[in-house]
C-alpha cells in the first residue's frame, strides 16, 4: 500500500489550502506516485497528467475552487485535479462503467465546471464565465489551462481575439510541453520556442552571475537553458528582434508572464498569487515535461500519452493479435500512395491513432499533419483537390463533426474528389460521449454528392477504401475502433460496384439489413433464427434493388447499425422503402437517443441491445409481439 500520508489529509481542495507552502513539493510527489499507482490499475491518460502535478496543485492552492473555475482544455491532464477534488478513493474506477469519466465532467463534480474531450474550447468557456460573474457582481477568477498543441487550433485563437478586447478577469494558462498527442506542428510552436529562447537569454546571464543557485531552482530552465546556450549565440540578432517587440499574446491584448518552470511548485504558487491579484486578460506561460518523473514516459511522451491497464500474468503465452482497422487502414494507404503518385494523406494531428506513422516515413512529401485544425484540414484537402491531387483526409468521427461546415461547403458543394476515412466509427468505450463516433451516418447522409460505405470486415474495408478512392466525387468510409475478424487481408486494390450490397446468409421470413460492424451481430443471431442477411456496404447510395428483394420475399425486417437511430442508416432504409409504397413490419436497432457513456465497448453495446446476445432477445420479443 501507497505511503502517501500529505494526500491522505486532503479530500478537497479547501484541505490543501491549509497546508504550509513548504509542504507542496512533497504533496506533489505524493500525488505523482499515487497517480503512476492509480494509472498502471485502470489505464488512461498518462504522460500529459504526469506533466500537470505541479501547475495543478498550485492552482488549488491559490485560487478558491469551485467559485473560482478552472477550466481544462481536453482534459488529458486531468487526474491531478479529481485527485485533489474528493475522487481519490475512486480513481480504480477510472473508465470503467458506472465510474469516475476520464474527462472532466459537470455532473461528476462541482469542481468539473465545463465538460471537455476535444480540444481549444478552454478560453472560450472561461470568458463566457469570467463575463457572467462580470454581470452578476461577482468577484470570482476563471482560469483556461490550455496546451500548446490545443493553442494551435483556431477556436482557441477566436477566443483570444475575443478575450484581449474585453475588460475581464481572465487568466489563460499555456501549458507548453511541445507536444499534443504527436509532436506540435506549424508556427506557433516556432513562436513560443522562440520566446523561451529570448528568456533564456536572461537566465544564462543570471547562471554567469550567481552559478547554480538559479539552476537549482530552475530544474526544467537549465535543462532548457543547456540546450538552448548554442543556439541562443547564433541567432543573437533575432532574439535582439524579439526582445524589443511585443509578443504574439500581447499583441492581442494579453499582459504576458512567462515562461515559468511549470514543475517549480512554490515558484508557480508565487507567480500565481501575483496573477491573481491583477485586472484584465492574463497569460501565464509555462514550460512543462510531458510524462514527468517517469522516465519512459518522458524519453517517449507518443507511446506513453495514454496506456492500458497493465497487464495480467499469462502462463500460457500470448495469441496474435488480428490487424486493427487503423492499421488496415494505414497499409492500404501505403500501397494506394505506392500505385497513384497523386495520393496525399491528411491528419489533424492524429498520425500515431489514424495510422499514418508508416506513410509519413515512406512518403514524407505526401504527407501533412496540419495540427489540431480539423476545418482547416478539410478546406485545405478541397484546394489539393482542385489542382488535381487526391487527398485523403485520416480522421476520427468525432473530430469530423468540427469541420462539418468546411465538410458541405468546400468539399461537398464543390464535388471534390476527396476521400474521408473515419476511423472510430460507433462506441470507443473508455474515453466516453466526448469521443464517439455515433453520429456521422446521421449528419453525412444528408450532404449532397458524398458516398458513404461501412465496412463489415477488414477484407471490406479495403475493398471500400479502394472503391471510394477512384471516385470522382466526395466519399467516406467508415470504420470501427479496434480488431476485425483475424481475416487474411489481400493486398490487391480491388474495387467493389458502388451501392450495392451482398447477401450474406439466405434465410425465410426474417431479413437483417446489416451496417458495417452489425453484420457479424446479425450473422450469429441470424444462424438460430434461419435469417437472411445483407451486408448493405453502403449507406449512401443505398441498394434499392436488394431493398426490394428483401421486402418482397421476407415478412419482416430488422436494420442493424452502429450509430444513431434518428437519421441513421435504417432511416435511410425506411425512406426508400417507403417511396416505393412496400412496407413492412421493421425494427430499427441502433444507439438510443441518450449520452452515450465511458466503460468497456462490449458493455456498452450489450446495454444498447446491439451485442449479439441483447440483439437476439430484442429480436425474438419483437417478432413474438407481432
């Protein structure tokens, strides 16, 4: 058991404002191991949580949570901040159904002011509640605590415009660790490194005048400083530059302070303390280790960003596991690129979770990971297209709901050759309603001029990556987190027709119209009920030819799918059936109309009646009920 006798004491916030100052790094450390403990058990977020210990317990030590609000961007970094706020007895339910939400959440805590999982919304919602306690009187702070991954996106920079002509008390905190889920990309990054150089320039003056007394305080600087003392020499006439002009935050009306060692906790509780105090917009910039004091997580702060639970001893030695989709994915992309030199691939900063770490190394020209910027990513895939380059555009459901208007306007509108592959189609599991992908079916199917294909096994995904891919027009293939069925996967570019499905099982009387990851669910319920089966492929267009077939010689009907029921695929379904005047008895199966939750993907879809188990009791009642 843990020795963590300082965290023990605290079970609010209000508990560690009773501590002396001199008594912080030592909570922090014993938060850093609880957390290293609490992590291995459930799996999570990881590096980034290790890199916020010290900023989050500075926070809570100076500002009078929850009246004062912190406001999480992501809420990758997360942790500390449930431990310290009451959750710590709960944290080996992290993820798990029924238990602590990997996020922050409102109604999980009063300290959760703002539910977060996508990105650069943190200053937007911090004004919105520094300008609210503005009208109501109040005197109370907001805080946005955003990474310089998040920074990068243009939310977070049209609420810096926003906030730096406003007359309130808003202090945006920029965690600046280098790094998102991949290393950063574009200039701002560039900019900021800049700014540390510039400051650095004064901290090596300090080093030559009291030796290591500056160092001593500074842990984080002097490894910065070591590296940076070369560099520094050789772009003296930039950094005299910088020096003399105002920098980016201040040029939006921010007062900057900065940078700060973010892993100096008695140095972030002064320098917050000060911060506290003043009017108008503040930045505070602040320079952090992803995965601190853990050294695998620092030397490899990619693979460590989140990890699994660990894992259980196995005496009987490990199976292989099947390709995920993700990898499908990635090395059709590869062999695609390998066959049309006018393949480019896009990602808004997902290269490691969309598959595209092989590409990148084999096509570094064809490759573009545009930062957390998924509006821009699409507009930029319709120029490329434009001037006659196909691009493909890697991204999940869930972050394709942030481009939606760049997704009709500029690329739909336009019929532009672009290929969408989203990944994460239907229940995540784990990381909860924030990233599910369920529902891009409903919100795809309207838009004019786009396919729509949903693979049932990894053999189709390629067949419908390559089928999409030659088209002529907007396309998406969507695909399921996680493994397919262990298939031998062909190599070939094999295209299949263009909204039509297969029959998969002939059956009597009762007909399955499968979407993408149902098809197997509705394969193993439909062997006991002596059910017909077809894989549809496609959403859109439809096969209505098959949908015909079907409804004329079965009595009834039942429509799979993972993804919302409104609008989804089986009201695609319905809407055919119904222009062609031949209706019968149907069920539509899909995700209810509620907040999708975080736990185990098998649960979940269980509770959502679409395992195979759940879908074949729903079934035989329905079918006993007519």
């Amino acid at each position: 058991m843990m020795n963590t006798p300082l965290l023990d004491q605290i079970n609010s916030p209000a508990d560690l404002r009773q501590m002396k100052e001199n008594q912080l790094p030592a909570v922090a450390a014993e938060l850093r191991q609880f957390l290293l403990d609490s992590v291995a058990q459930t799996g999570g977020h990881f590096a980034s949580n290790l890199g916020a210990v010290e900023l989050t317990v500075a926070l809570h030590y100076i500002y009078n949570t929850p009246t004062d609000h912190l406001v999480w961007d992501v809420g990758h970094q997360s942790y500390p901040h449930k431990i310290l706020t009451g959750r710590k007895n709960l944290m080996h339910t992290m993820r798990q159904y029924g238990g602590l939400a990997g996020f922050p959440k409102r109604s999980e805590s009063e300290y959760d002011v703002f539910g977060v999982g996508h990105s650069s919304t943190s200053i937007g919602a911090a004004l919105g509640m520094a300008i609210a306690d503005k009208l109501a009187g109040r005197d109370n702070r907001s805080v946005a605590i955003i990474g310089d991954g998040a920074m990068t996106a243009g939310q977070a920079f049209e609420a810096l415009n926003c906030a730096g002509d406003m007359d309130v008390n808003l202090l945006v905190i920029l965690n600046d660790n280098e790094m998102s889920i991949s290393h950063n990309v574009g200039a701002l990054p560039k900019h900021l490194a800049r700014h540390v150089m510039r400051d650095m320039r004064g901290v090596l003056h300090e080093i030559k005048q009291h030796s290591t007394k500056v160092l001593d305080k500074l842990p984080v600087v002097k490894e910065i400083a070591e590296k940076a003392e070369s560099t520094i020499k050789t772009i003296a006439s930039e950094g005299e530059h910088l020096h003399q002009s105002l920098s980016l935050f201040e040029n939006f009306g921010f007062e900057y302070t900065g940078a700060v060692d973010g892993h100096n906790v008695e140095q972030l509780v002064h320098v917050l303390r000060e911060l506290r105090e003043k009017k108008g917009p503040q930045l505070l910039h602040v320079i952090t280790k992803k995965g601190q004091g853990y050294k695998l997580a620092e030397n490899d702060p990619i693979k460590y960003h989140a990890i699994g639970k660990a894992p259980v001893a196995n005496t009987e030695g490990s199976l292989k596991t099947p390709p995920t989709y993700t990898q499908v994915f990635g090395q059709w992309l590869i062999d695609q690129a390998s066959a049309d030199e006018k393949l480019v691939a896009i990602t808004p900063a997902m290269s490691e979770g969309s598959g595209l770490v092989a590409y990148e190394k084999q096509f570094p020209s064809r490759f573009f990971d545009v930062g957390i910027a998924e509006q821009h990513a699409v507009t930029f895939a319709a120029g490329l297209s434009t001037q006659g380059a196909k691009p493909v555009v890697a991204i999940y459901s869930t972050f394709l709901q942030r481009a939606y208007d760049q997704l009709v306007h500029d690329v739909a509108l336009q019929n532009l050759p672009v290929l969408f592959a989203i990944d994460r189609g239907g229940i995540v599991g784990a990381d909860g309603p924030t990233h599910a992908g369920v529902y891009d079916l409903s919100y795809l199917r309207c838009i004019p001029n786009l396919v729509i294909a949903t693979p049932s096994n990894e053999q189709e995904c390629r067949y419908l990556l390559s089928t999409c891919y030659a088209l002529n027009q907007p396309s998406a293939v969507r695909y399921p987190r996680g493994t397919g069925l262990g298939l031998t996967v062909e190599s070939s570019l094999k295209t299949v027709p263009v909204g039509k499905g297969i029959v998969r099982r002939e059956g009597k009387r009762v007909a399955f119209i499968a979407f993408g990851s149902m098809v197997q669910a509705a394969l193993t319920v439909a062997e006991k009920l002596d059910a017909t089966v077809a894989d549809m492929r496609f959403v859109k267009p439809i096969d209505e030819a098959l949908l015909q077939q079907l409804v004329q010689t079965h009595d009834y009907l039942i429509c799979v799918e993972e993804n919302a029921v409104q609008g989804g695929a089986g009201s695609a379904v319905l809407e055919t059936l119904a222009a062609q005047g031949s209706l019968k008895p149907i069920l539509l199966c899909g995700i209810p109309d509620v907040v999708t939750e975080h736990g185990d993907a098998a649960l979940l879809l269980d509770k959502m009646g679409l395992s195979a188990t759940a879908l074949e009791a729903r079934v035989r009642d329905w079918l006993a009920n007519k």
